[in-house]
C-alpha cells in the first residue's frame, strides 16, 4: 500500500496517517530508502540489487547509500573467501611468495587478512558464517 494512508501503531494507536512511496518496501534486501527518494533512485537502487542481491545492499551500506561508489566498488571485487585468512594466503600464493615449507604453519593468516582490512587495503562484506566478499580499497 505504499504512497495510501496507513496505520501505524508506533505514531498513534488507530490513527491514520499519510506516508511518502517509500515507508513500505519489500524486496531491497537489507537497504536502506531515504523516507523522500526520488522515484529515478528507488528505480537505480531496485535495478541494483536485482543485479547484485544482498551483497550489493551490504557494499551499498558500507558507501552510506551512496550508489554511484557502491556500483563502482565492483570493479575492485576480489572474490568471495570463507573468511580473510583464505583471502591472505590466496593472495600470497597469486603474487608468488615463497615460504619455505618448515615455516608454512608458522603464518598466522588470519592477522595478515585482519591487518589488510585494518590498514585500509581492503573492506569486507560478510554475508554469513564462511562467506566474506572481499573488496579491494582505492
């Protein structure tokens, strides 16, 4: 019923109140709609996320609803790792680090993937458990 009066209990018991298109939504994953958006960005906002699903919302969260930068952050996607760990050591092993075998168990991954995202190499979006989107920072 968006755009129509609703009802409301939190601003009123029974009271009827008129609310902008967008106080209802269903479908826009975990994204945020400005109570008066345009309708063009509701439509570029909804455009992305059918594209891109909740890992387009998580991205457009992180750019504070900024769509321009959450659409071009994908140009520096990395890939999907079950945590940063596996980011690390996959990124070590595509550059071509040598560790020599005696000291493979000694690396902590997990802190060298921690550390990218600290220094501000890299931004995150878990999605669930064992799965991390990994973005590269520019």
């Amino acid at each position: 019923m968006c755009g129509e009066t609703c009802k409301h209990g939190s601003e009123g018991a029974g009271r009827w109140r008129h609310r902008p298109a967008t106080r209802h939504y269903d479908g826009f994953e975990s994204a945020h709609i400005p109570e008066y958006a345009s309708f063009e960005k509701v439509c570029d906002l909804a455009e992305f996320l059918s594209e891109r699903g909740e890992l387009g919302a998580g991205v457009y969260s992180i750019f504070s609803e900024d769509l321009d930068h959450a659409k071009t952050a994908f140009d520096d996607y990395a890939g999907e790792f079950g945590n940063l760990a596996e980011f690390a050591e996959q990124l070590h092993e595509d550059i071509g680090t040598e560790i020599p075998e005696a000291l493979k168990f000694y690396v902590d991954w997990a802190s060298l993937g921690r550390d990218l995202e600290l220094n501000g190499d890299i931004f995150t979006v878990q999605i669930s458990f064992d799965e991390t989107h990994v973005f590269w920072s520019r």
